[in-house]
C-alpha cells in the first residue's frame, strides 16, 4: 500500500470506491453499448485506414480512440475502459497540482472524473476527446516532474509529437507547462512557452497540416463547431473540465490551505463534496433520452417486443422513437389494434419521416428493406454512409442489399471492407464462404422473403408513401408488412374510406386475419365511415365487409362514444376531456380532435400511458 | 545374411526414393502436370498490352496451391523475375519489372506460373504472354475519389497517382475545405498546370485554376448564367474553357436490376470563358430555349466545338431522351461562331451521344454512347465508341463490358486511352487503360495496378474522371484549400455585352443544385 497512489488524500480504499461507483455507473447507468449504438466507433486494420488518421492533429487519438471504442459491444469492458481512462486524467491532474502548487487536492481530484461523467452521459461525447486531453495532462505532468532544464527539452522535443497526437489539446498543455514555470518564478519562460502554445498551431497550418486555422487549434476540443450538437451547456461542462487544472492549480498555489478541521467536519464535508458530485452526475443524465437510444438500438435489432414494453418509460420523444414503435406495431401485429395506444405522428404519412438526421436513414433503411423497397434502400443506406461514414453496421446491410440486386461482386467489396473491422471479421468471412457457394444466397431466410415481395418493376420518380405501399402490393398482394402500412397510413391520415375500400383485402392474410375479425381500428374507420355516409346521403350504406363482422364490443364502444359526444354538445372542451378517459386510444377520437398540426407531439394525448 | 548384391539394391532404392521425394519438393518437372490453359488472374493482366513505364501489374493467383512459382521474363527467354511464395497475392519487385519492360520495349513478356497443392503435385500453366508499348503512357493519373453518391456529399478528395510506381498523394482532400463539393478537374493538354477545378459549397461555387503554384479563384456567375459551371474543356490554346451550365434534377429507379440513380438535365447550355478578358461569351446555337446542350469538347485545332445536344424534353419522358453529338466551328480571335453540325445523329445511332473526347492528335473521338439519358456512369448500357475524324464513322469498341463505361480521357501522345468502368462489380468505378496501336485498335484494357493486388476487393470508393497528365501536379492542398475558403481575391467573370440574354436559354438562370452538403451540424 505504500506505494499505491494516494488519489486526493483519499487513500487506496475510498479510491477504489470512488472509481468503482463510477465504473458501476457508466456501465449499468450510461451503457456503453449504447454508447457504440449512437456513435459506432469505425476501426479498420491496415495502414490506408491508419494514414488518414496520420495526416490531422489528434488523429492519433481518434485511431486510438476508435479502436478502443470497439470494446463498448461488450458493455462491462467498455465501461473498464472509459472508467480507466477517465481514472488516469483524474491522477494527473492530481499529480500535476502537486507539483506545481505542492499540495494535495483532495477530493477536487475527483473533480474531473465527474465532469467527465457528465459528459459521457451525452452519448455523442467521443472516447477521442478523452485520450486527447489525458495526452495533454500526462505531457504537462511528466514535464512538471522536470528540473527546468529537462522541462526544456521536453517542450521542444515533445511539442511537434503532443500537438499531432493530441490535436487542440495541445493549447492546455502549453499553458500548463506555462503556469508550472510562472509559479517556479520564471516569468520569461512562462510568457515563451504560451507564446509557442499559441503559435505552433498556426505554423502547422503553413507546413505539415492543409487544412483551416480553425481546425488547427480547435481540432478534437469539444468546444468547436462539430461537436456543439448545438448544446450551450455542453459547452460549458467542457469549457470547466479543460479550465480545471490550470485553474485549480493557480487557486492552490495562490491560496495558502485554511486551518484543518475537525475529523468530523472534514469527512462530512467529504460526503456532501461526493454527494453533490452524485447529484449532478444522476442529474444530467436524460434518461428519457436513453429511453429512445435504447428503442432505437432494439428496433435495429428487430427486438420489437422489447420496443414496446419500454414504452411506458417514456415521457416525451421525437420523430425517430415514434417511427420505431410503429415499425414494432407493425411487426408485432397490433397496428391496426394499438396505433393510437402508442406516440404517434399527427396528421402525417405514417411512413417515412422525412431523412433529416442520419440516426433516420437506418431506420429507413431497415424498413425499407423490410417491405422490398429495395433501390431505396440502397439510396437511405449510401446517403447514412455518406454522412456518418463506413459504419459496420450499413456495410453489412449494403451487403444483403446488393446481394438482393444480383451484384454479389459488389457484395463481396464490402464484406473485403468488413474483414478489416475486428467485430465483423467471424461474420464477413462466413459470408464470403457462402457467397461462394451460392451468389444469391437462396440458403438465407430473410433473402428469400424479400425476394418474394422486392419490387421488380421500375417506377422511375418520386412516390407518395400510399402510391409506394401501393406499388409493393401489386408486385405481392401477400405482403403483410406493405399492407400494415398502408392501412396505418389510411388510418393516421384519417381517411376511412381508404380502409372500408381495404377491408376486402383481408382476406389475403389469414393468418393476422382469421375468420371473420376485423382489426379494432379498422372496425372503427368502418363504422366512422358509414355514419359519415349515412349524414351526407340521409341513408345509412350498405357495409362492405366481404363476409366479416363488426364486433360487438366496437360497436357498443360506438354507441358510448356518441352519448358522451351528444352528452356534452354544447361543451366541445368537456367532450374531449371525457372522451379521452374511455376512448383516447380510438380512432374516433383521434379524427375528431387530432386539429390541424402535423408531426409529432412532445406528449401524445391520446396515449394513456404518458401523461 | 545381407549379401553385397542386396546391399547395393537396397542403396540404389534409397537413392530412388531420396531423389523422388526431393524432386518433389524442389518442383521437379518429372512430376509435373501440364494444364491447357493459362492460369486465372485478378486482375485480368492476361494478353494485354503494357505501357514501358507503368508499375508493376501486381495480381492474385486465383487457382489453388500452398506453393506458387511465377517467372517473367521475355517470351522464350530466360526468367528476369523469379518469385516463389505461398500466397497468391503476387507481389512483383519493382526495380526488375522497370528492367524487364525497358529491355523489352515494343516486344512480349511472358510470365509462367506453377503451382503445388497439399499432396505435392506441382501443376504448371499455359504462359500468359502479354506486350510491352513502344509509347509511354503519361507519368501521372489524376482522380476524384468519392462514395457512391446520392442527394448528400460529405466526404471526397482529388488524387494524382504515380503510374511509375504506386504513390497516391493527394491534390484537395475536402475535409480542409470545409466539405466543399470537389467537381470535375480538367487540365490543359494534359500538363499538370495549370489546372481547373469546380467547386461547390455553400453561397459560392468558384471555379479554381491553379497556374504555377498560384490559385485563382474564379466566380463564373454572370446575369446569363446563375448555374455554377459544370463540365470543363480548355481550349488548346489555353486562354479560353468552355464551360457547360447544367440543370440537374437526381431521380430514381425501383427495379433493382438497374443502377438507382439517374440524373436528369433538364436543360443546359454552354458558355466560353477568356481568361484574357475575363468574359463569358456565347451564341444561341449552344445556348437556345430548345436544347441542351452539354459535355463540350474542343478540336484538338482548337477550330471546333463539340459537344452533346438533344431537344429539351420533360423529366417523365427521360427514356426518350438522346443526345446528338454536333459541333460548332469557333474562332477564338475574332469570336466569331459557325454554323451548327450533327456529327452523330441520336437517330443514325439509336443512342445517346455524350462525353466527346478528341485525341490530341485530332485523329479519332471517343465518346460514349446509352440507350438514353445523359449521364452515363449510371447507365449500364453506355458503351464506349470511337469516331474516326479522318474517314468518318463510328463503331462500337471491342474493350467495352456489359456495365457502364464512361469517364475517359487521352493521354498526351494519343496512344493511350483512360476510362471508368464498372466491369468489376456493377456499382464501383475503376480506372482501366487501353492501347491505341497505329491501325486503331483497341487493345484489352488493363486495370490500375496497385500495390496490395487484392486492393480492388475492398476499397469501397469510386474512381471518378480519371485524366491522364505528363507530371506531377505541384500546388499544395493550401492554396486550394484557401482559395476556396478564404481566396485573397474573387474574379468576377463579366458577360460578353454582345450577348443578349433574352435570346438565350432563360432556364439557365435559375440555379438548381442536385445535391447538398450532408456535413453533420
């Protein structure tokens, strides 16, 4: 023990803790693989790969952080890594205020682990900006532990390799090398080494590096640009954690240490020190947030039960989760029972939502896939390529597309690229291996389904989602999940005619439709439509229901539906508080009440389960 | 009792079986088995022709065998390259193949192939016997490098390769651009400078040319043309380019057995610019209300302009959309335009006519030819075909595939021809090289050789424009770079006031951009 670092005065045990605690948290808590589902860190083997990263400053980290990335898949070792990580920026910040300012920090040595919690709860913080800043830290730790003229050297030698390797936070580590030689009283030297931090950026720029004066010094500092994801906050907690060593280090040197108390109030003002740090941590985490990551990553995986039962956890989402559980309600067979049990769009097609974020374009993609739509496919797929490069997880789905297109030549460019990612080297090289036997892949289950439903006929254009369901039931009359869309399409869109002309084509799905059953909201459409009919024309239709039934139960909901609705006729906003009670989750009441907006709500209102 | 008789036959059996088995091991031709055929390369360098100053034409073994010996060297004579591996990639020593083809200028090589399985058996192949070119091909390949695109462009980059070895460097990688969009380069008689690049990003789409390390940067907006230019020619003498001004709609297909994409050129038109004054110029016989008109190309007299012209035609009878090939006689000098002539009929061809590329010495054109459209890296039917300039003509040439062929470019010397081909695999675009003898074939064109000879397998960009220049291209990424982010200083191009705009397409002055940044926020 006596040569264990002393972490913060803290001593091995409590250190242990404290870093277990976090360890604990960013695995059961942050969950790295959720953290490899929003940004899924790409790593190839070989040196094309390796030389990209070769020509920015920072680069290194980012290969570096790549790689260690891939162990998120295996959630207790990503949560090692990042805990690991976050454990070594925590000692050198410590050891570097020990030795510039001489003292022991204390429980402020933690500080930085928990404002690296902080962050790491936004999923979009990458592992890179972490190596880049310990990189930093560790130089200006190693340089403080110099004598002067070793610092020296260290400075010039080390510069060039500590700025390319660790990108902007270079600039950190010349002002703490900066601050270490103001408070060893050489001022000179102090106002040298910032000047060279602030130049050798820019001399860069005019040598080795082509790229904007911008990137130079901001590349990999999760202040610039590209990575705001337009948070101000997110800004600030990182502005804290690259300004706390230097800061804190000149606040201890200049500040003498006030009188020890007492044991007592020492350890409480510990916990309430820890107890704070907690609070934030547990604060800032969105968990509904992490609540539509996880829906996402279940949906990608086809886990369409586990979509649904995480549901109730949600207090607000966005277009994309909506667009998952309907996707689940679809594959689970309840669209045309639970629609509007669950978010759902307003007004809007219930097929694609326009592909303005790239997390959009997987879904699409995926679903796409999924009905047979197949060129489009492609299309969602390059364009999420494009933008969030050559992610494993759409080479992989590039290659089942182009395996589908009869171009297993193109399939195999893309399983040669996956050899090089370790994760999916097993499952490329099993491909190829299949591929050689068979280029069509007829021995693939999910490739002989999609065979019997992809389009084959050419509709050059653009296509409305209707005339796109539409086109896929031609080419297959039998294509379930074509046909669900559609009629949520119908459905969402409030068209009940559009579902009484569909009721006939039930009877192409007996399995989902047996005997006589009519889904619960299409039975309502049904019953909408000819109430509809019967005030317009003064005579009730005839129902064409191609021998099903309407359900007594629907029907006795009906006639409830409409006292409550007669009941409160002169009071429209009591009509609607009453009906959302019993009958929120009908479509009666969502064709009544769902106005004139599109899109999603931040709360549903129909949806019982979220108030 | 052994006797000295049993001895003797017991030793002269030893010796028997000793020398078999190393007869074995060492590849003794005893034991090998001839096959009628020539060994299965990829790539395919069998019976092509080969530039005298090309890198070697690294390739994998596709026939079984844990033993491989290759031998290269003149056709009867003794091997100058000797390699023996265990692996199939086949990685040839550069300084022996620079002297393999140096010696043999004008004549054949041959490479002769063994291979031995698990149980020992050597098998030994037909010879491939290829040609060596008495005409150098050009030192360098310029590239653009870029994913399968589609409404979204984020990352690309402009590349010059080597083709004496196997150096890529780059010329502009967007990514210190700001993500622009890095649209066609073009070059002046296939010299490195100066060079002409367009670009697209943001409010601006400044056309770059780069002149002795220096990069002006050049805004070609006038009250004519809003559309920023498209595709390039430089006009032998250098001073001027015509540029051509396209409105581009992207659409696509649902029948998986076609290429997705397909663009759409509602209307274009074609404008020259001088850099001497700094003026845009046209005429309305390639600038009408009635056709587009596209993919200019200048004589290599500098007398001529070809390009491609079709009626202009709404989107949903794109299917009947073909291009004739037309030229146009134009005196730089005086500025005086001739009249209109249909060098190919669409109709004579039954096809689209795109892409005119004359060889500098004015002898032939190449162009490519679709069923329709007038894009043709998307349409797997466009085909390359040569004009004959001398004797009139055209026909089909024998080096096409059933994917799309497009993209190509001369070399200095005319012996050479550069083109994209999508022959490997239906969707990535690959640079292959074809000789042009004196009779005018065509010879087996041979793909870009690469270091790694499994390359191809796994690089999932697209070659695109390919162009052949006769060194290196100097100006740094920088001076680009800046050009387009921060130029010190923008020349605006000013319109010919002979021209009269009312007369001219009025489409080509509403800006259209197919495409966008995808860059993240």
């Amino acid at each position: 023990m006596r040569f264990w670092p002393r972490l913060g005065g803290l001593g091995p045990h409590r250190a242990v803790a404290f870093f277990g605690l976090c360890y604990l948290y960013v695995w059961l808590q942050i969950r790295p693989y959720l953290i490899f589902h929003v940004q899924e860190p790409v790593f190839f083997s070989g040196w094309s790969y390796l030389n990209g990263f070769l020509q920015i400053p920072g680069g290194i980290s980012a290969y570096a952080a790549a790689y260690a990335g891939q162990s998120y898949v295996i959630d207790w070792l990503g949560a090692l890594v990042i805990t690991l990580v976050m454990a070594c920026i925590g000692l050198c910040c410590r050891g570097y205020v020990r030795r510039v300012a001489g003292r022991r920090l204390d429980l402020f040595a933690f500080a930085p682990a928990v404002i690296l919690l902080i962050l790491h709860n936004r999923y979009h913080y990458d592992l890179a900006f972490d190596l880049s800043l310990l990189t930093a830290i560790a130089a200006a730790t190693v340089s403080a532990r110099l004598d002067q003229k070793r610092r020296l050297w260290w400075f010039v030698l080390g510069s060039p390799f500590i700025y390319w390797i660790a990108g902007g936070a270079w600039l950190l580590f010349a002002l703490l090398c900066a601050i270490r030689e103001w408070l060893d009283k050489r001022p000179v030297e102090a106002v040298v080494y910032a000047a060279v931090g602030a130049i050798l950026p820019w001399l860069a720029t005019w040598t080795v590096y082509p790229g904007t004066l911008e990137n130079a010094y901001l590349h990999l500092l999760p202040i610039s640009g590209p990575y705001l994801h337009g948070s101000s906050p997110f800004m600030a907690v990182a502005l804290i954690l690259y300004l706390f060593v230097p800061v804190t280090a000149l606040l201890a040197a200049y500040i003498p240490p006030g009188k020890r108390s007492g044991r007592v109030a020492w350890n409480t003002s510990r916990v309430l020190l820890v107890g704070i740090g907690g609070w934030l941590v547990i604060a800032s985490m969105d968990s509904n947030h992490r609540t539509m990551l996880e829906i996402d990553h279940q949906a990608r995986q086809r886990n369409w039960k586990a979509v649904l039962s995480l549901v109730p956890e949600l207090s607000a989402y966005d277009v994309l989760t909506v667009y998952n559980v309907q996707l689940a309600l679809c594959h689970t067979g309840r669209m045309g029972k639970d629609l509007f049990s669950y978010p759902h769009q307003i007004n809007a097609p219930i097929f694609v939502p326009s592909p303005d974020s790239p997390a959009r374009l997987l879904a699409l993609g995926d679903n796409l896939t999924d009905i047979g739509y197949i060129n489009k496919a492609e299309h969602m797929l390059q364009e999420a390529v494009e933008i969030q490069g050559d992610r494993p997880s759409l080479l992989r789905r590039l290659v089942m597309v182009n395996v589908l297109k009869n171009r297993p030549s193109a399939a195999r460019v893309y399983l040669g690229q996956l050899l090089r990612s370790p994760l999916d080297h097993a499952w490329a090289s099993d491909y190829l291996r299949a591929l050689d036997v068979d280029p069509r892949r007829a021995d693939d289950v999910e490739i002989r389904r999609l065979r019997e439903v992809m389009l084959e006929t050419d509709y050059p254009g653009f296509f409305s989602p209707e005339d796109i369901m539409r086109q896929l039931l031609e080419r297959n009359p039998n294509n379930m999940l074509a046909f669900d869309l559609l009629m949520g399409h119908y459905l969402q869109t409030a068209q009940p005619d559009k579902i009484v002309q569909n009721i006939r084509q039930l009877s192409q799905f007996p399995k989902a439709f047996p005997g006589t059953e009519i889904p619960r909201l299409y039975e309502e459409a049904v019953m909408l439509w000819a109430t509809q009919v019967r005030l317009r024309t003064g005579a009730m239709p005839k129902l064409p229901l191609f021998g099903r039934s309407l359900s007594m139960s629907t029907q006795r909901r009906y006639s409830q539906f409409s006292q409550v609705l007669a009941l409160h006729r002169d009071d429209p906003r009591r009509a609607k508080i009453e009906l959302a009670k019993q009958h929120g989750d009908t479509f009666w009441y969502y064709y009544l009440y769902r106005g004139k907006e599109t899109g999603v709500p931040v709360v549903s209102r129909a949806t019982r389960h979220v108030q | 009792m052994m006797t000295v008789r049993s001895g003797l036959l017991l030793a002269l059996l030893s010796l028997v079986v000793v020398a078999a088995l190393t007869s074995v091991g060492a590849g003794n031709t005893s034991d090998v088995l001839t096959e009628s055929r020539t060994p299965r390369l990829d790539p395919d360098y069998t019976d092509v022709v080969i530039p005298p100053n090309m890198a070697p034409l690294n390739f994998v073994l596709q026939e079984s065998g844990v033993e491989f010996r290759i031998d290269i060297g003149a056709v009867g004579g003794e091997a100058q390259i000797e390699i023996h591996t265990d692996t199939p990639d086949i990685r040839i020593p550069i300084k022996a193949w620079r002297q393999l083809l140096s010696e043999n200028i004008g004549e054949s090589i041959e490479i002769r192939v063994r291979t031995r399985n698990e149980a020992g058996q050597w098998r030994q192949y037909q010879s491939i016997t290829n040609h060596v070119a008495r005409d150098s091909i050009d030192s360098h390949l310029v590239y653009r490098l870029l994913r399968p695109v589609y409404n979204k462009y984020v990352h690309m980059g402009i590349y010059q390769r080597d083709l004496t070895s196997f150096d890529e460097s780059p010329i502009l990688e967007n990514r210190h651009a700001e993500n622009a969009c890095l649209n066609c380069h073009t070059f002046h008689q296939n010299r490195p400078d100066p060079m002409l690049l367009e670009t697209r990003g943001g409010k601006r789409s400044p056309v770059l040319v780069a002149r002795g390390g220096e990069v002006e940067t050049i805004d070609t907006i006038t009250e004519f043309n809003h559309s920023p230019a498209t595709y390039a020619t430089w006009h032998p003498g250098g001073q001027h380019v015509c540029f051509s001004l396209n409105n581009a709609t992207l659409f696509f297909h649902t029948d998986p057995s076609v290429e997705t994409r397909e663009v759409f050129d509602a209307t274009s038109e074609l404008v020259v610019y001088s850099f001497q004054d700094n003026m845009i110029t046209t005429t309305p016989a390639i600038s009408s209300l009635d056709f587009a008109e596209t993919w200019p190309e200048w004589s290599a007299d500098g007398k001529h302009l070809y390009f491609s012209s079709t009626p202009v035609t709404p989107i949903e009878q794109h299917q009947d959309v073909r291009y004739d090939l037309m030229r146009i006689s134009y005196d730089v000098d005086s500025g005086q335009w001739g009249e209109l002539e249909t060098v190919v009929s669409a109709a004579e061809a039954g096809m689209s006519v795109l892409q005119p590329k004359v060889s500098p010495d004015g002898r032939y054109l190449v162009c490519t030819m679709a069923d329709h459209g007038n894009f043709p890296v998307f349409l797997s039917s466009s085909d390359l075909y040569v004009v004959d300039l001398q004797e009139g003509g055209f026909r089909r040439l024998e080096i096409n595939s059933d994917e799309a062929e497009s993209w190509h470019a001369w070399s200095s010397n005319s012996r050479w021809l550069v083109f994209s081909s999508k022959r490997r695999d239906g969707l990535f675009a690959r640079p292959y090289f074809t000789y042009i003898d004196e009779e005018g074939r065509f010879h087996k064109p041979i793909l870009l050789p690469q270091q790694d000879p499994a390359f191809y397998d796994s690089f999932i960009q697209t070659v695109n424009v390919p162009v052949l220049v006769d060194g290196r291209v100097e100006v740094s990424q920088r001076a680009l770079a800046r050009a387009i982010l921060s130029p010190d200083q923008v020349t605006k191009a000013v319109l010919d006031p002979a021209v009269l705009i009312d007369e001219l397409a009025a489409s080509s002055r509403s800006p259209t951009e197919p495409y966008s940044s995808g860059s993240t926020p």
